[in-house]
C-alpha cells in the first residue's frame, strides 16, 4: 500500500489489520496507515472539532500542514507506527507511537519506551474506539519490542486519561508542566486480560442485542407474488405480531423508472431499494441470489442498516468459488460496521412481547420461554423447534446461523450470559470456529446457567462445508473431556438436547445423586432403578404404588418424597390404569398431572427436580407442561411505516388456535426426529440453491412454556434419568465452581534456567525451524528445573556395558529394550526386572538378543529396580486449535484399547488434577482395589501439577511424555521422558480484541 517513492523499512504489516466489535455493537477496521492515506487523513482531521484538536496538540490547531500529513502517513513500522480505525473505508480515529530514548527524544532499538497519542472523531467518541486502539497499538509496541508507553494529556481531556487508567496496565501517573504524564507498561496483567475480556463481553453481546432487538426491519428480496424466500420471511414477521416498523424491498419496482410509494406486500410498503425507504432501518433479510448480496450489502451499509441476516446460499458451502464469494460478503459487511448471520442462514427469533420478532423461514412463532437456541443447520433447527413445540417449551431467542461467516455461537453465548430472559443454553454445533474462546466463554456462562451442546460432524475428519475453522489433532473424546471441564452438559443427540433443556428449564439443580423412584409399575421402577445405575446415580428402592394407585396416591407419595431428606431427585413413573374389565383406561393424565402438581407446590421449597416416566397416558405430557399462564396473542398493531393488520384472510391458511400443530416437516428435517414417532415439525420448503417457500404463517403460537412447577415428562426411562444425571453432573459441577482451585507454587521451581535451557536448545545451530526433540540428559535437565525427577538410564550396547551400568546403578536392576517398535510395549518381552546378580543379567542379555534382535536394533538399557506401584503415562501436547492440554492414563496395552485416557485444560488446578486421577474407569487400581494397596495419588497429582506448570510458563514446551510413571504405595517413579520444544505457537486468545479474519482461505 506505499507509494513507490517512499517505501518503509519494512514491508506492510498486514497481519496487524483487524475487525473489532466496538461498545454499541458495530464494528470497525484497525489497520495500519500508509502513504496513501494522505487524503483519508485530511478529510478525518476536517471532521474533528477544535476541542479535540486542541486536546490533542495542546494548542489551536485547525488545520494539518503539508509536513504534518507527511509525518503522519510515513512510517517504518518499527519506531514510527500510525494505526487507523476506520468504517466505510473512512477514518473514524488514529493513533501513532514514536519511540524514544530516557530524554524523550526520537529513538531506536534497543530503546523500549515509546509516546503514545490518540484522535478520535467527535461523532464516535464514546463507542469504546480509543480503547480497542489502546490494546491492538499495545500488542504492535510488544511486537517491536517496546515494553512501555508514556502519554501527555491535559487534565480537562478526561475521557483520554481514563481510557489510559481502565486498560488495566500497571501504570504511574505524574502532573509536569500543566498536563498529566502517564507512564504504562504494557506486559499484560491479569487486570488488563480482564479488563479487555469484560469490554470484549459487552461489546460483542450488545452487536447481538442490536440483531435481536430492532426497532425496524427491512425484507430485500419480498417477491411480488406469494412465496420464495423473501416473501415467506415478510409473512412470519407480520405474523408474529413484530412490534415494530417493517418494510419490503424488491428492486423490480424501480425498473419502470421512479418509485412507486403507494405500492404494497402484504400490507406492507414497498421500495426499490433500502436507499428509497427514506427512514432508518435496523436489521435487513436478505433474501436474494448470492451474485445480487453486494449490492445490497452496499446499499445497506451506506444507509446506516447494523445487522444482515442472509438467507441466501450459494457461498462457502458450494465450493472454492463461494469460499471466495462468502470472504468478500464478510469484508463488505464489517467495512460498514454491520455484522452478519449467514450466509445460508434460516433466520433468527426473539420472542420477546417488546419484541415478536421472527426473522427465520420458521412459519410458527415459539412460546415465550427461557431457553436460548442456536444451531448452525436449518434442518436441525426445524426439528429442534417442532421438538420444544410439542413437549411445551418456549424459547427466548433462536437463531440459525447457517455457515457463520460472522456472527457465531461464541457472540450468542456472550449475549446469553447476562440475558435475563434466558436461563439454559442449548447449542447443535457442527465446528468450533475458536475452541479456546468457546471453552472460556462456556466456563463462564455455565457458573451462572446451564449450556448444553450436541456436536454434529463429530466422527468426519473435517468441518462441513462452508465452515471455516482451524485444524484440531485433539480426538473428538478428548474435546468432550475438555468441554465438560468447562461445565458444559455435553450430550449425543438433538433428542438428548431437548431432553436435558426441558428438565434444566423447569426444575431446580439435584443437592446430589440420590435418587428417589416411585409409580404405579414395579416393572418401570426397576427399569428406572437399572438406568440410574448405569448413569452413575445412586437410586433408592423403588416405591411401587402398585397398579390400584389413584391420583391422589401419587400426589402423597410425591410430597412425601420431596420432604425426604435421604435423596436429592425424585422419578415418577406412571402407567394407564386398567379397569375391572381390562380395558385401558386413558384420560386420566391431566387428573394425574393436576395432583403432581399439587405434590410439588405444596413442598416448602422447590429443592428436588422432578422428572415423568409415562407409558401411553393420554394427556399427561401436555397438562405437566402446561404453564400457570399463557403468552397471549399480540395485539394487531398500526404505525408508520408498519403493518396495520395480519395479512388477509384469504391468502392465509386457517390460523392455528391455541394447541394447534405446527406445519408438518418438509425436506431432511423429517430425519431428525426428536421423540419416537414421526415428529411434527415446524418447517420450511425449499427448492434448490436457495431455501425458500410457498405458504403463509399460522399466526404466532400459544402453548404455553414451561414455568416453575412445570414437571419434565419422558415416554422412556432411559431418556429421563440420562437429563436428570446430566442435572447433577452439572450441579455438582456449579457447586465446585463457586470454590475454584487454585495453582501451587513450588519454592524448587527453576523458571529462568528453565528458559535459559529452551533458548540455547532452540537458539542453537543444529535447531529446526518445526521444532527438536531434547535427547535424555536434556530432557532430565528440564524436568529437574521443575522439581520432576527422571531415574537415571545407562546404555547397555553389549553384555559388558550392560554388567558395569549395574555396577554403577546397584542390584537388582532392569533390563529393557527401548527400540522404536519395543518401547513401552511390556507385552511384547522387551524387559526384564529384578536381575539381581552379573550371571541374571548376562543371561537376560542373551535371551532379549536372541528372541528379538541385535543389540544395535534393541538399543537396551539399564535401570535400577524401583518400588512395585502401578505404572501410569502423563502426558501434555500444544493444539493449535485447543491450546495446552494435560493428559492422564494407566500404562498398558488395555487402556490404550479402550481409550481410558483423561484430559484438562492447562494452567490446571489442584481440583483439575484430583477429579482428573479419578475419572478413569481404571481408577480402582489406584486405590485399592480388590484389596491392593493404594497407591501415592498425592505424588501423582503432584507431577501433574509440575507438568502444567512447564507447559504454561514454557509454550515453548510443545509436548512432554513422561512414560511410565510407577505409583507405588509411597512416592513414585519417572522411568522415561521425551519432551519436545519447538517456536510457540501464536495464542489466538491472549491478544487484543479482533473478529475473524477472511485475508486467506
């Protein structure tokens, strides 16, 4: 981007651009200025008011001289740098630092300290620019190797000193000649990494409330005559009720020339363009073929539109031309400051009563309800939708986010934790676009209301299409671990989705897994006793009512267990009463269902959930949903510029009273059934390239949502008792969480020889750019900076060296073949133990030598014999995607086979490496199992915390295998280490602020 007359020292550094999401919710573009931005600069400085200018110079300065615009789009990139934000491709603040020497005069390296100072224009101050500013201009400094910023500002400019106190850095402050010198520096501190994820929480989930919650809506795309895309979207949204202004967009009323004002869809007025609307719009639908989204895009940014929704397909899921197609909608959005759901998207829901908003191909408006959905497939939405619909669930907010260029399930989860409308999360997921920030968003959110996600694509090797997401080598097992740390309710399917959502919504946490069972079926009972079991739980003996009980029976024994204090959940099973002539006698749920009720709204407190089992009760299901009120029907509404009444009766169906279904699946939905049987779906048609649809809406529905007191109902045991275990996991999980763990600190740890080791091996001439395996006297050498202790290892080339190695070491010894196809493989007869004498170890030489090779291929060696434990592997590895992960298993063939390994995340805490001990199946071995002795588990949890420490102080430190560690009754063994080193990876998650970027594919 320079001009061929002055290029800089070095070349652009365009790995320094970067979309940010600012305090309102839109966005801008922080990139690095250039000489060709002598005329951006100009016109930006026209547009700043003589207050902001004199702040910024400490004079009357009205205008920028020919000299100045030159210093200030010139620079190296290293001493001098200029970073701009800019929205439309226009400046909207700048900020430059010059580096300088302990006089403050002009400097280069190796001077660390540079001054620092800010412009922001008048009509976007206050929208947190100058903050985002501080952090990306903080992050180049480090880059360059400058460690601190000094400032100058007058007093009066108080909002600039208080974007310099908030950032969080440790900073000292003076008063020098009528203005305030600041001094930061600029190593980020715990404050300053939460003072930005703070700012990055309210910014992205006030971008989402702006999507969710528009005053006006404008549908491009609204066909002239009924059905496609754009036309069903305008239908849905006046057929919830949206509470605000709506409008159509079609470009084919200005063909003819002009505009026609008077002309309507469905009631509503109609445009040629966003531009012709004359009025402020929200949110647009964007309804119309991918090759015509530019236009739009345009016409929408230079019109002040803040969100997209795009419907339209044909992007990153159709191929490299629509990787490419869908990369260039994402620039244009972001350069306007707007945000995107989509592309290929099947629209968003808030419902709201201030809202009623259903901007989505779902012809049905959900109840009003506290559980947040998102899901990245339409056709799993549908039957996410139809599932919630028929088990009586509402919904606060959905959104279909199809290939989530933009907007994604890490920006939902940021709008969810602080929604007051909403109480569970639940999420279909097809990729983690950012798994460290999802974990860390997750962890946070779920201390203060459940998330529960199913992961489609789990077992393809590769993200589907039109999803852009880095490479993980992590298993999908180990992901699963890794959410779980984090407190998710992690569950298989969309069936086990709705399952846990409808419990988490309706009922209190469990205090704990006793589990009371009762019914009038010995039969369920056991069945429910038996799923318990096998969920982990610890049921009580089932109460059979037996098959005479009435209502009024459940309704006691309910009460009674719910003022037990010998359990923690309650599970009601229910079957049809048989009448004196053995017919089955139905209709008796809703009798049943009023007197479980009653049982749970005479409990003091509502402490323990409480879940249905029932076998063919009519009826039972819908009246143990049924809310203590209903949302009501939203009046028909008339404004400026809005719809003044439904559209008419005789382009729409037969409106769906209170009860009435939803419209029956279309398309790959019917695959996804969420309850035996077929379900009934809420659903959209659709023809190729583009979903779309005939069709009008039925009116905004009216069953009613699950409220406290609403009681969970499962036509299977299994399915109640695998959401009720969920629940107590997570409980369990939630009361943990109020008491984190914490880091040790070890007074033995070597931190900076450590260091000093990892840069002469890496510095080093014989050093790989992708990194180098430390041979066994350098492994040993670290691991002991960390206090972790290796037995010392002697080679053995011949029967000679291998007598005088035991010489050295002591009888009884071991000796082992460490081979690449023999090591760690006991199995296999590479190893022999206790040779307590020259002649046993001779003779074990020649045996191993003998049986399986030369000693060249064997590449034996010696051990001292150590305590009898149990042998163990502890292992850490760098992800890419994941970041560091600490990872724990028993030695052996089996576990390998059944893949009993456990994972946490790094730094890990004391509790991390407890509860990760302990949730292997093979975990009895530790301690005591069929009458063995336990072993050390506190020397265990012990390197395992050392082995954290390494990998979090060192990134340098890519994996670390410590196999295997022997556990014996008091302390414990590291027979063998491999560590690798290798340059850090970049860490997506520490650095400043950005969205996704789409430079490359």
């Amino acid at each position: 981007m320079q001009s061929a007359s002055d290029q800089p020292e070095h070349d652009y550094p365009d790995h320094w651009e970067a979309d940010v999401v600012l305090r309102d919710g839109g966005t801008a573009r922080i990139r690095p200025i250039t000489a060709d931005d002598a005329d951006r600069l100009v016109s930006f400085y026209e547009q700043v008011s003589d207050e902001s200018k004199y702040y910024r110079f400490f004079a009357p300065y009205p205008r920028l001289s020919a000299k100045d615009v030159h210093r200030f789009t010139h620079h190296d990139f290293v001493d001098r740098v200029g970073l701009a934000a800019t929205v439309g491709g226009e400046f909207i603040a700048t900020v430059r630092y010059d580096r300088i020497n302990d006089r403050g005069l002009p400097a280069s390296a190796p001077a660390d300290e540079a001054e620092v100072a800010f412009l922001v224009q008048d009509a976007h101050q206050g929208r947190g620019v100058a903050s985002a500013l501080l952090e990306h201009i903080a992050a180049v400094a480090r880059e360059r190797d400058i460690r601190r910023f000094a400032a100058e500002v007058l007093p009066a400019n108080t909002k600039m000193i208080k974007v310099f106190t908030d950032a969080g850095y440790t900073q000292k402050r003076s008063f020098e000649d009528g203005s305030v010198r600041l001094h930061l520096d600029l190593e980020p501190t715990d404050r300053s990494l939460a003072v930005q994820r703070a700012r990055e929480q309210r910014a992205e989930a006030r971008s989402v409330q702006r999507l969710l919650t528009p005053r006006s809506v404008a549908v491009v795309g609204a066909g002239r005559a009924p059905g496609g895309v754009g036309r069903t979207v305008l239908r849905n949204l006046l057929g919830a009720g949206f509470t605000g202004r709506v409008y159509a967009v079609n470009a084919a009323l200005g063909e003819a020339g002009g505009t026609d004002d008077a002309v309507e869809l469905d009631g509503v007025p109609a445009y040629p363009s966003v531009a012709a609307i004359g009025e402020p719009v929200d949110l647009a639908i964007v309804a119309v073929p991918a090759e015509r989204v530019p236009e739009v895009v345009a016409d929408c940014g230079e019109h002040g539109v803040q969100g997209l929704v795009v419907l339209s397909a044909g992007y990153a899921e159709s191929g490299a031309a629509g990787r490419e197609r869908q990369r260039q909608l994402v620039r244009q959005a972001r350069s306007y400051g707007m945000r995107i759901i989509g592309p290929n998207a099947f629209g968003i829901i808030n419902t709201a009563a201030e809202v009623s908003l259903n901007a989505s191909l779902a012809p049905q408006m959900p109840a009003a309800g506290r559980i947040g959905l998102f899901t990245q497939s339409g056709a799993i939405g549908i039957a996410l939708l139809a599932g919630l619909h028929r088990r009586g669930a509402g919904l606060s907010s959905f959104i279909s986010a199809g290939n989530r260029a933009d907007v994604s399930g890490n920006d939902f989860l940021q709008h969810w934790y602080d929604d007051p409308g909403t109480d569970v999360v639940l999420l279909y997921l097809e990729s983690i676009g950012n798994p460290r920030k999802f974990t860390r968003l997750a962890r946070r959110t779920a201390a203060v209301k459940p998330v529960v996600v199913v992961k489609g694509a789990r077992h393809s090797g590769s993200a589907p299409p039109g999803h852009r997401v880095p490479v993980t080598r992590v298993p999908h097992a180990t992901v699963s671990a890794l959410l779980r740390q984090a407190g998710v309710i992690r569950v298989d399917t969309v069936t086990e989705l709705v399952d846990a959502g409808l419990l988490l919504a309706a009922q209190p946490l469990p205090a704990g897994p006793r589990v009371a069972i009762l019914g009038n079926s010995e039969s369920l009972g056991l069945l429910t006793y038996d799923a318990c079991l096998t969920e982990g739980l610890r049921p009580l003996r089932p109460l059979d009512l037996t098959t005479a009980a009435e209502p009024a029976d459940f309704r006691d024994a309910l009460a009674a267990a719910l003022a037990d204090e010998t359990s923690d959940a309650v599970v009601v099973n229910a079957i049809p009463w048989v009448g004196e002539n053995g017919a089955t006698e139905f209709g008796d749920g809703e009798v049943l269902a009023a007197s479980l009720r009653e049982a749970v709204a005479s409990a003091p407190a509502p402490t323990k959930p409480v879940v249905v089992v029932h076998v063919e009760m009519g009826g039972l299901a819908e009246a143990l949903a049924a809310a203590t009120s209903t949302r009501p029907t939203p009046p028909e509404r008339g404004t400026a510029g809005a719809v003044a009444t439904r559209p008419p009766a005789a382009t729409t169906p037969a409106a769906a009273g209170p009860g009435a279904p939803p419209a029956p699946a279309a398309g790959p939905a019917a695959n996804h059934p969420t309850s035996p049987g077929a379900p009934t779906v809420l659903g959209a048609p659709t023809v190729p390239g583009i979903p779309t649809g005939p069709g009008a809406p039925t009116g905004p529905a009216t069953p009613a949502s699950p409220s406290p007191g609403a009681i969970p109902a499962y036509p299977a045991a299994e399915r109640a008792v695998r959401a009720l275990a969920e629940a107590v996991r997570y409980g369990q999980w939630r009361r943990q969480a109020a008491e984190p763990g914490r880091v040790p600190e070890y007074e033995d740890i070597d931190e900076a020889g450590a260091a000093a080791l990892i840069e002469r091996v890496l510095g080093g001439e014989d050093a790989e750019p992708q990194g180098v395996t430390l041979d066994t006297a350098q492994a040993g050498e670290l691991l002991a900076r960390y206090g972790i202790a290796v037995l010392p290892t002697l080679p053995a080339p011949t029967p000679d060296a291998a007598v005088s190695a035991a010489a050295r070491l002591g009888y009884p010894v071991a000796l082992k073949t460490t081979a690449p196809h023999l090591r760690h493989r006991p199995d296999l007869g590479g190893v022999r133990l206790d040779l307590a004498s020259e002649e046993q170890l001779r003779a074990a030489y020649a045996e191993l030598t003998e049986v399986l090779g030369k000693p060249e291929e064997l590449q034996p060696v010696v051990q001292a014999m150590v305590p009898r434990g149990v042998d163990t592997v502890v292992r850490s590895a760098i992800d890419p995607a994941v970041g560091a992960v600490l990872s724990f298993g028993l030695s052996g063939a089996a576990s390998e086979l059944l893949g009993d390994t456990a994972h946490r995340l790094v730094p890990a805490t004391d509790r991390d490496v407890a509860e990760l001990v302990r949730s292997l199946r093979t975990a009895p071995l530790l301690f005591g199992w069929r009458g063995s002795a336990p072993v050390d588990t506190p020397a265990l949890e012990e390197v395992l915390l050392r082995v954290s420490r390494l990998v979090d102080d060192h990134p340098e430190v890519v994996a670390v295998s410590l196999e295997p560690v022997v556990v014996a009754p008091r302390g414990l063994s590291v027979l063998g280490a491999t560590v690798r080193l290798a340059p850090p990876p970049p860490r997506t998650d520490l650095g400043p602020r950005s969205l996704p970027s789409y430079r490359t594919a």
